[in-house]
C-alpha cells in the first residue's frame, strides 16, 4: 500500500490517507459462552457473553473513487443485498458522517463466512469497513473510536473492531479482552444451508421462558472465564454454554442431529454458534480437528465442516 497526503481535517491539516487499495482482513466470531438476561425496553437483551475470534476471514477491499459502491464474491453472491441496507454501505456512511469526509469509496467483499449463521459475518464486514474507509480516507480514528461507531451499527461490531477472546455485556457493544496469554484452541465449524434469523431466535427464547420449557439461564461467565486459565481443551469443553441454543433447535430441529453427529465424531463438546445455525465443535488438536471434520462431512448433516483455530486477531489490514 502506498500513502499520500488526503483530504484536509477539521483543523486544516492535510491528513495521511492511502493512495492504492486498503485490504483488511476481518474473523468470524463465536460465543464460548452467551448468557442471555431479559428483554430490555429497548429491545435488546442483556448479555453477559465471551466472544472468541476464530481462522474464518472475510476480506475487505477498499479504493477511492466517486461515489460509494459495493460487489461481492464468495459465499452469499447474489444473496447478500449491496444496496443502502447492507452494513459495509452503512459502515461507510457512518464513518463518513463522523469524521465529516464525503463517502466516496469503491469496496469489494470476499466473503468465506456464512450468511446468517451466528458468526457474525455482517457485523465482520462492518469493523472491516470501518478500518478499510478509515485507512483510504486518513481519518485516523483509533480501534475505540472505530467500535464507538460500530456499536451502532450491530452488536458484535465493537469486538470485531478487536478481536481475540473477549467479555461482552451490555447488549454485546461493550468489550473487554480477557487473557493475557492466549492458548489456541482447536475448532470444528458445521455450516448449516440456509441462514436463522437472529431476532427471530431472541424471540423464541423469550417464549420458551415464557411457557416454562427453556433451561435455567446461564447468568455470568466466571466458570467459562476460569475454564478458559486451565488451558485444558477438556475443561474449556464442559463449560461451552449458549443460551440462545434452544431456541435455534426449536426453531431448526436438526441441528439437534448436527450436535448428535459432532459429539459421535469425537468432539469434546459441541454448541450452536450464537443464534445459529452453525454448530462449532471443540477439538483436542489441529490432527483431531481435521479429522472431526472430515467424518462430520461424510454424515451429510452439514453443508460442509470446516477446521479453526482461535484466537485471532481482529479487523486487519493486510
Ligand atoms: O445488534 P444486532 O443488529 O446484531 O442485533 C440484531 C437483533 O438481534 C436485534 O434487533 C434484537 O432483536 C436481537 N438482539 C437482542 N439482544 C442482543 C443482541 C441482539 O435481542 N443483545
């Protein structure tokens, strides 16, 4: 990438933006563990939740030009609208009207992360955009200022913006990164066809609860939090918890099947990613990973099992 002097600032000052194209990687996200508290008025949730970056990546790619325009490749082409509902557009936009620079950029997706399937993808796209506009455009924000913004673009924005293993509460927008030193942990994702609505899932929860049949509420993250020190993949798998799980079940009863085949094929544990319908696997190791993957992949209850690994940073550039 090479640099040139941008747009003038508030302050007169040119400031420093990039000349050639800015591309930034940017990870999917699962939750280690999503505890979900009541409806608030608002109509959030409130969350206490650890959100955990996994090696499934989307690419931003950003260029100037004279108006704002998004195209796609990969997976969701032809699915996922570019149009003034898309959250890269709206990324943009917000950036823009922060910062006070016309929106004028040319933006171009790769996408591996699923369409609708707990994994964060929109919100993904959102803190690449963010990074990749505030790169072109020598805006200069720092990671807290980009999530700022990002928390009003989707929940899971601010920890995108960041990455790694991190404690959520609010509705998910507030962030702070837990462990100092990280082990790698070992992933089986089980992508679903067809995306969940995630509304839709907090939804059937609140009626599950309503009518008595959902589980006692998961409450804080301190067992999750203390499992995750013991660097032991055996205990971290016993204390994996989701919420919301029930209710992407009730909602898609196979994926009951999927949690079935995961646990048959060797995994430690297994759980609905968020609001599903992905289903991630723990894994002992990278070997035991790839070879949980392989044998999902022959039960045809998933689309496609994919290995990773996690933690991973956040939005990048690249
Ligand atoms: O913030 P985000 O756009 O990802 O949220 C999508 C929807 O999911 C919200 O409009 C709300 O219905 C639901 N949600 C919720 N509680 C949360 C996060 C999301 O009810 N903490």
């Amino acid at each position: 990438m090479t640099e040139a002097w941008g747009p003038g600032g508030d302050d007169g000052q040119p400031r420093r933006g990039a000349t050639g194209p800015v591309r930034v990687r940017v990870p999917a996200k699962i939750n280690l563990h999503l505890g979900v508290g009541p409806l608030r008025p608002d109509g959030y949730h409130e969350l206490n939740t650890v959100y955990h970056a996994i090696s499934i990546h989307d690419e931003l790619t950003a260029r100037h030009g004279d108006t704002l325009t998004l195209t796609m490749e990969g997976e969701g082409t032809g699915e996922l609208a570019l149009d003034e509902t898309n959250l890269i557009i709206r990324a943009a936009r917000a950036l823009a009207a922060h910062t006070r620079v016309p929106a004028h950029a040319r933006l171009h997706l790769r996408k591996q992360i699923p369409l609708a399937g707990g994994l964060a993808g929109g919100s993904a796209d959102a803190a690449a955009t963010l990074l990749a506009c505030d790169t072109l455009w020598g805006t200069g924000l720092s990671r807290d200022e980009l999530a700022d913004i990002g928390a009003g673009l989707g929940s899971d924005v601010p920890f995108l913006v960041h990455g790694g293993t991190a404690l959520g509460t609010g509705h998910g927008e507030t962030v702070s990164p837990v462990l100092a030193r990280p082990s790698t942990w070992h992933w089986v994702v089980a992508v679903a066809d067809g995306g969940l609505s995630t509304p839709e899932v907090y939804r059937e929860i609140d009626r599950l609860r309503d009518a008595g049949t959902a589980p006692a509420a998961l409450g804080s993250a301190d067992s999750l939090l203390a499992a995750l020190r013991q660097r032991d993949p055996a205990v971290l798998g016993a204390a994996l918890g989701n919420d919301l799980q029930p209710a992407a079940v009730s909602l898609r009863p196979a994926l009951a099947d999927v949690l079935d085949a995961g646990r048959a094929a060797g995994a430690l544990a297994g759980l609905v990613s968020g609001s599903g319908p992905t289903c991630v696997f723990l894994a002992t190791d990278a070997a035991d990973a790839r070879r949980i993957a392989a044998e999902l992949a022959t039960t045809g209850v998933c689309r496609e099992a994919r290995t990773a690994h996690g933690p991973v940073a956040g939005a990048r550039i690249v």
